[in-house]
C-alpha cells in the first residue's frame, strides 16, 4: 500500500489572524515541521490548497501544491483531488498544517492498521478521550488515512452541499484508531493564539 501525504495549506486561519502554516515553532515553521515529519514514512508530499495568499517557506518549493478537486468547500475539497490521484490500493493521509507534535510514529501505525486490515476499510481515524467533554471520544479526520473507496461518499455529499468531513465519515467504513492521552498530544492542532506554546 502507497501513501500519499497532504497537508491542508489553503485555510483562511480567521482565528488565528495569520496562516496557520507559517507560525515557527523550534525553529521551524509548522508546514515545515508537518513536511520533515511525514516526507520519511510516506510515498509522496502534496500541499493541498487553491489560491494560497502567502508565500511558503523556500524550502518548500519542491514540494508540488495540489489544487482542490473544488475550491471553497473546505478540507473535503483537497481530500477529493487527493484521492482521485491514488491508485485503487494506495491510501490518501489527510493532514492538517497546524500539529506541531505530529509525530511519524503515528503516521506508522496508521499504516500498520490499513495493512493488517487489508481492504476492508475506508477510512482510518485517530481518536482521543476529550477530557472537557466527558470523556467522550473525539475524531481526528485532518489527520487520517483514506482510501479511494471513499471517493463515491464524498461526492454525494458534495452534490448534497454537505461539505463536512465527519458527516462522509458516517457513510464510510472507519476503524478508529485510540490513542492515549499521552499520543493524544500527536494531534493537538493550534487554532487561535491562545494555543500557541512554546
């Protein structure tokens, strides 16, 4: 199984007030971060994005920058021209720009998952315990495997102007992933300046 990596560059960050993907941290932007972090453990790099207003890093320029399939619906947008470049056995690992403790140990057991599971999945999602929400297990679709498979659901919900992610995922085939409250520090993304630390 081929991974093909993409990585959500083309979000407007209104909460943030800046691009996400170019806020350092540890002497690295996050976009660099996020590229160093998967560009071991996967097949190929594509930025996903249209119309990016702001200029990347150099050394991201080697990097190709996929446009959406559709522009302006979101993550669904990138996810969809992804996958419409896999092969029927290569997987689609849907990455957001703003996981600045994203690590390739996670990426390797998403991996190892699909591969034990053979075909018999969509989609394979990490899930965390949300300790502010009672526990309640919480989904990290911006930081999960597809399979092409998925393609039919996410273009019905595309002609249905349902443009959100966990919504197709209610259509799929998903092994949830746990992760423990320490590995849930993998996927804590930064939103607003508040959630910056250094």
């Amino acid at each position: 199984m081929h991974i093909h990596a993409g990585i959500l560059i083309g979000g407007r960050s209104q909460r943030m007030g800046r691009p996400k993907a170019l806020i350092e941290y540890d002497g690295a932007t996050l976009i660099e971060r996020t590229i160093a972090t998967v560009r071991l453990v996967v097949n190929s790099v594509a930025l996903l994005g249209t119309e990016i207003d702001y200029a990347l890093p150099d050394s991201c320029n080697s990097i190709p920058i996929l446009p959406d399939a559709i522009t302006n619906i979101g993550p669904l947008g990138g996810l969809l021209s992804l996958l419409e470049r896999c092969e029927p056995d290569d997987a689609a690992l849907l990455l957001a720009c703003d996981m600045p403790f994203l690590s390739s140990e996670l990426i390797n057991r998403l991996r190892d998952c699909g591969r034990a599971q053979s075909t018999h999945w969509d989609a394979i999602v990490p899930v965390t315990s949300d300790a502010t929400n009672n526990d309640e297990p919480k989904s990290h679709p911006c930081c999960a495997l597809y399979r092409p498979s998925c393609i039919p659901a996410i273009k019905q919900a595309i002609d249905a102007k349902k443009f959100g992610l966990m919504r197709v995922l209610q259509q799929l085939r998903v092994i949830d992933l746990s992760l423990t409250l320490t590995e849930a520090r993998w996927v804590t993304n930064w939103n607003t300046p508040a959630d910056i630390s250094e």
